[in-house]
C-alpha cells in the first residue's frame, strides 16, 4: 500500500465516523430547532384559542343586551 492509499482510507475512516463535538453540536441544534418549532405551534393554538374565546363573548353579549333577539325577531315587543 503506497502513501496515497494510505492518505485516503484515513480520510474514509475519519468521514465514516465523525467526531463527538460535531454529533453533540447538531442534536443541540436540533433540539433548539425542534423546542422552536413546537412553541411556534403552541402560541398558534393559544391564538386560536383566544379568537373563539372571544367570538363566544361577542355573541353572548350581543344575545345578552337583546340586539340579536331584535334583529331576528325572537321577541314579542
């Protein structure tokens, strides 16, 4: 085996199997990316949330002081 089949079955091992601060650098990564994502997904739900929330007090108070009541003829008055 000369010098250059030496030079790149070293390199092959080295590639195969990469160093542990590279692994540790992108699980932390991955980890920042996935806590990212799921908190995206956790204000979005608390958004939706609060819309219906909100349309529910819409519509109760509308019922509540009698203007829907009016407005489809519900009462008699």
């Amino acid at each position: 085996m000369n010098e250059h089949d030496r030079h790149i079955r070293e390199n092959e091992r080295r590639n195969e199997a990469p160093n542990a601060d590279m692994i540790a650098d992108s699980m932390k990564a991955e980890g920042k990316n996935r806590k990212r994502h799921n908190t995206f997904n956790i204000n979005r739900l608390w958004l939706w949330l609060g819309v219906i929330v909100l349309i529910f007090i819409l519509l109760y108070w509308l019922f509540a002081i009698g203007t829907m009541g009016d407005i489809m003829d519900w009462f008699n008055g």
